[in-house]
C-alpha cells in the first residue's frame, strides 16, 4: 500500500507515450470532471506541460504511465512535484480490452485508462523510486554490454555461414571464431588462395604476435594450409562472400572492442558499490555476473516483501493454470528477459562450481526434465538463498549450506552421498 494517500495529491494524471507527442487525462483531486490533451515529445513542450500542471494544481501531482523507463520517464523525474506510477503495458492492455472486446484503440483513450487504474487500483501500483545514480549507471551499462555480445553473436553466425561458402577450412584452424586472432586472420588472409599463397615464415609470425605458443599446433596449422584444396572455383562465389566476410570482420571487431570498453567502465563502477562483494563471492560470479546479479537485486531492499516475488518478478516462477480437470505448467511470458538471464545464465555456471548445485541439476535431469528447464529450476532454488544472503547482508557460505540440508534431512544429501 503506499503511504500518500489521495489528499496528498492535487491531480490524477494517465499518459499515453509516443515518439512525437504524449495524450493525456487528468482529473482534479475531489472532482469527477475530466481533462484530455495533448503534448509534444520535445524538451521544451515537456518543460511548458508540466510548468503549466503545476501552476494550475500546485503539489503534488500523480502520473501514471506504462513505462519504468525511456526518454518521458526520465524527462518528468526531473520534477520533484510529480510521483510516477508505472503500469504494466499489458495490464493496461488487459484493462482496455475489458472495456473495448474489439480491441480498439485510441491513444487519449488509453490516457484514460492509465488513470482508471491509477484512481481505483493505485493499491496495487508502486511509485517510482530511482536508485542511485552509481546503481542505475551500472545498471544501464551491464543491459547494453549484453546487447553488445548477442550483436557479437550474430556477426559471428553470419561470419562463419559466409566463409561456408567459399572458405570452410579457416573454420577448422581456429577453435573459436569470435577472437581477435581469427578477425585478424580473416583481414590478412580473406581466401584460401592467399593464404596458400603466404610464406611459412610470416605464418609463423603472425601466430606468434597473436600469441598462439604452441609449436606443435602452429605446424598442425601451416600443413594444413599448403594441403588444403579449394571447396569452389567459382569467381562469382568467391568474390561476394569475400566482400560479405570481410564488411562482417569489421563488425565483429568493433563489437569485440565495444564489449572491452564496457567491461573497463563496469569494473571501474561496480566495486564502488556497498553489496559488490557479497555478489563477487558467489561461485562463478566472478567480472562478468557479479555486476548482473547486484543490479538484479538492487539496493532497495523494501523492493520485495520475500523470495517468492523475486522468483515470480524475475520470471523463473512458473506459471500453473488450472480449469476444471485440467493443469498446465508453463514459463511466465512477461517478465524482464534481461532479469531472468541474468539469473539463469548465472545458475548455470554455479553446476560444476557448487556442489549442491550440481547434484540437484542432475536429479533434475533424472527426473526427464531438459536441460533448460533444470537449469530454470536451479535458478529458482538459488533465488531463495541469495534472497535471504542480499536482506542479511551475509555473503554466501557453501559449507553453511550443506549443513543447513543435512540438519532439515533433505533428499539431495543421497544424491550427494552417491555422488562421492
């Protein structure tokens, strides 16, 4: 429940966002009568709107709107008068949908609805607190460094399908196409043809710059180079995906670049931060998680009343349905996807590093889960112990752990008997 009560605003206000402009609806605080209008998407139209709200109602002023973040959100918290409600996009759509079954929409509408909900439902909706600027940098930079890798790995994919076409044996000599080492090689030597071509010696030399040390792998290599026979001969082939690997070698170092920059900037930041160290000490954690996981818990802890919202805010809950006779069990479909990699991708490390982890992963799999799903279930088990860890403040204590299944007689501690 929040703590301001309707008195303490002097307006209700729904928004409907755009690009270019905003709809809008307010209603006085202790009047039933409406307003409908519209602003611009611009600094100044943003400026002259909420001035101009101010004036009229004075403080303070109650905003809904389906959004936690963007260019509008971030533009209204500037002004300490407006609270910010945000609503789920498809609660909104939900809601509409109620009133509208032919599922039409109008954007002042949709102002309209924003402040329904925000009149009768505001039990339900959370004002906006930001964290601190440290937390929300990190934050921002941890999301945009994973969607620098998935652009990483698209240039990868479509690298190693253009040098399928002409050029499949550089596939074979590099263990990994998503390295320096082969973006440089790719440069130098685009085709079959000039790298047959190159003399022993600057092989030789170009594996040793590249730190490549092992003599026997640098022959391997150089052999299988001079024998190599060509996959086509045809000009045409060549020639364009030539140009297609070579434009995609260029694309992929710039991401490796970026992804170096963000990886500096985020260590610089996230150590700074008081609940750093209790991520860092997780297993597998380490440069590239540690930050994920503090900016998933945050560092307001009043965010979650226990556990089980974490699990289900996050996405790693499932979902049951029931009717009738039937049940069905499935993953939940809106969740934040960064939130829920984060936490699964996470999990997934900790099989071979933790213990317990492990054992339980593998009585998953025993059970004929797939691999997704164990991993999803581990998440959700480890949830409940970082839960616990981040409200303490008491870092986690594998051994602690063990002790805690073995005092309440957990079936897990069989599997770690037959497993040792």
């Amino acid at each position: 429940m929040n703590s301001l009560t309707n008195q303490e605003f002097t307006v209700f206000i729904g928004i409907d966002w755009a690009d270019t402009k905003h709809d809008f609806c307010l209603q006085p605080a202790n009047s039933d009568q409406r307003e409908f209008g519209q602003f611009p998407h611009t600094v100044n139209g943003i400026d002259e709107w909420a001035s101009s709200i101010q004036q009229r109602f004075g403080s303070t002023l109650a905003v809904a709107l389906e959004l936690s973040k963007g260019p509008i959100v971030y533009a209204l918290q500037k002004y300490d008068f407006i609270v910010l409600f945000p609503v789920n996009p498809s609660t909104l759509a939900k809601y509409r949908q109620a009133f509208k079954p032919s599922r039409a929409k109008d954007d002042p509408t949709d102002a309209e609805y924003a402040l329904e909900l925000l009149l009768h439902h505001r039990d339900v909706l959370k004002p906006l607190h930001p964290q601190s600027a440290q937390m929300r940098t990190l934050l921002y930079l941890v999301e945009q460094r994973r969607r620098i890798v998935g652009d990483k790995t698209r240039f990868t994919n479509r690298l190693r399908n253009a040098l399928k076409q002409y050029y499949p044996q550089a596939l074979d000599w590099f263990a990994d196409s998503d390295t320096y080492v082969f973006c440089d090689f790719i440069t130098r030597w685009p085709t079959l043809l000039q790298v047959k071509r190159a003399r022993r010696a600057s092989l030789e030399v170009f594996f040793s710059e590249h730190n490549v040390r092992f003599p026997k792998l640098i022959e391997e290599r150089i052999n299988s180079i001079k024998n190599a026979a060509p996959l086509t001969n045809d000009v045409a082939v060549i020639t364009a995906h030539q140009f297609q690997a070579e434009i995609l070698v260029d694309l992929l170092r710039v991401a490796l670049q970026s992804i170096d920059r963000y990886d500096k900037e985020i260590a610089a930041i996230a150590p700074t931060l008081p609940d750093y160290a209790l991520f860092n000490s997780l297993p597998e954690a380490g440069a590239l998680l540690a930050p994920r996981l503090l900016v998933a818990f945050g560092e307001q802890r009043d965010r979650f009343q226990g556990a089980d919202e974490f699990q289900k805010y996050s996405g790693v809950a499932p979902v049951t349905e029931r009717s009738g006779n039937k049940s069905w069990v499935h993953w939940r479909w809106q969740s934040p996807t960064f939130l829920r990699q984060t936490m699964v991708e996470w999990a997934a490390q900790t099989i071979n590093k933790s213990y317990w982890a492990g054992a339980f992963y593998r009585q998953q799999r025993a059970k004929g889960c797939p691999r997704q799903t164990a991993i999803r279930a581990l998440a959700f088990k480890w949830i409940r112990i970082l839960f616990r860890c981040w409200q303490t403040h008491t870092p986690y204590d594998e051994s602690k752990y063990l002790n805690a299944l073995w005092r309440r007689g957990s079936p897990l501690l069989k599997q770690l008997g037959e497993t040792t």
